[in-house]
C-alpha cells in the first residue's frame, strides 16, 4: 500500500477547515501522481507469477539426484496457508507417514528497484507432533537495479520477463538450498560480510559464512537468521 505525504498546512496555520480543505485537496491529488507513477512501473510486471516460477524451480529440484538433503515425495506451491482443518490433518498424517514441510515465503521489489528480496520461515513436522521438530529463518537477495526506474522494468520484463522469471526462480533453488544445508547440520566458519538493500538503502551486513557460490555467500545472523546475498552490490 502507498500513501502521498501529507502535506501539513493545517497544522502549520494553526487548524481550521480551510487549511483541512487545503491539506485534502493536496494529499488527493499527490495521490493520484503517486497512482499513475506506481502504475506505470508495476503494472508491466503484474502478468508475471511467482507460484508458477517456484513450481518448475522445485520440479527442477525434484528431478536432480542429492539436491535436497530429505527425499522430497509431492510439491504443492499454494497462495496461503491450508485451511486450519486441512493443516492439521497434515499434521496428523505424519504420524504415520512422510514429514511435512513448509516453507511461508515472501517477495518484494526493494523501493527504488535496487534489487529482487525474498524472505522465507521453513516449518517441519514429523511423528504427528503438533510442534514443528524444524525451524528457520532465510532471507535471499540479488540486485537488479542499474539505470532509471523505468530502465530497469523495461530490463525485467523484457523476452516476456526472462530475467525477473529467472531471479524467481533462482530466489527459490536458492533458498531451498540454504534451508537444505541447515537440516543437514552445516557447521558455521569465519565471518562474511555483503551489502544488502533495506528498503532501498545499502547496508553491509554479516555473520558466521556456512556456504559460499560464485558471487554468492551464505551467512548466519546474530539470531540465527540466514542470509543468501550476492557479493558484488553497489
């Protein structure tokens, strides 16, 4: 959700309803600046789904021998969470039969474009208990800024948005892995350090690196968090 800034004339002349009339006719029409802008920039993205990225970047992982660390039996990629009812039936079930593992995930576009966030809670149950015996946090990021706002939609969305399809399912394979790594028990080493977009600003962040890549490294936080964050960032 977006709102235009406020643009204060009431209060600055004391209230009253004609600094109120002022301030509403202002904030509107901010508003709809701020709508076509939004709409111009999101819009050519919307066509492209997320949910069916992940779905052909895990048959992908379905179908390569000793990618993932537990024999994955059938995929689902949902837009929510079951129904409660249905939930705990899987639950249930894995008292006598598979695990069950879910992984609650969502992606942002950091303001600015300046690059492509995913963040990720990954719950396992086992044996019908009612407490997941698994559980982890994954954040996932790579930049894809580079030129205006306008120069990089044009970038995603170009040949029917290859590139931002290809970050989808990167951010996926990706942070499947981390997750996968992690129930595996890898050991933390030295400390690693990469920049990282926090709504639209640069930081550096770091901790203990368990799992490097060709431009890409994998940390621990402080709070045990994980981090999938490309090296080389502005």
């Amino acid at each position: 959700m977006f709102s235009a800034q406020a643009p204060g004339v009431s209060a600055a002349t004391g209230g009253g309803l004609i600094g109120a009339l002022i301030d509403s006719s202002v904030q509107q029409s901010r508003q709809k600046e701020m709508s076509a802008e939004i709409g111009a920039i999101v819009g050519p993205l919307l066509d492209y789904d997320y949910r069916v990225e992940a779905g052909l970047a895990i048959g992908e992982l379905l179908n390569t021998p000793n990618a993932f660390p537990l024999k994955i039996a059938s995929s689902q990629v949902l837009a929510g969470m079951p129904p409660k009812a249905e939930q705990n039936a899987r639950i249930v079930a894995t008292k006598s039969g598979p695990a069950y593992l879910v992984l609650l995930l969502q992606y942002v576009l950091e303001p600015g474009l300046g690059a492509f966030t995913t963040r990720t809670t990954a719950l396992l149950w086992q044996d019908g208990n009612k407490e997941p015996s698994y559980r982890s946090a994954t954040v996932f990021q790579t930049p894809i800024g580079g030129g205006t706002r306008a120069t990089v939609v044009r970038r995603l969305g170009a040949n029917d948005g290859q590139q931002l399809k290809a970050v989808m399912r990167d951010s996926i394979q990706q942070t499947l892995r981390v997750v996968g790594l992690d129930l595996a028990g890898a050991r933390s080493g030295a400390i690693r350090t990469a920049r990282f977009n926090v709504n639209g600003t640069w930081v550096t962040l770091g901790g203990q690196g368990f799992d490097e890549q060709p431009g890409r490294v994998v940390f621990r936080d402080q709070d045990n968090a994980m981090y999938s964050v490309r090296t080389a960032a502005p």
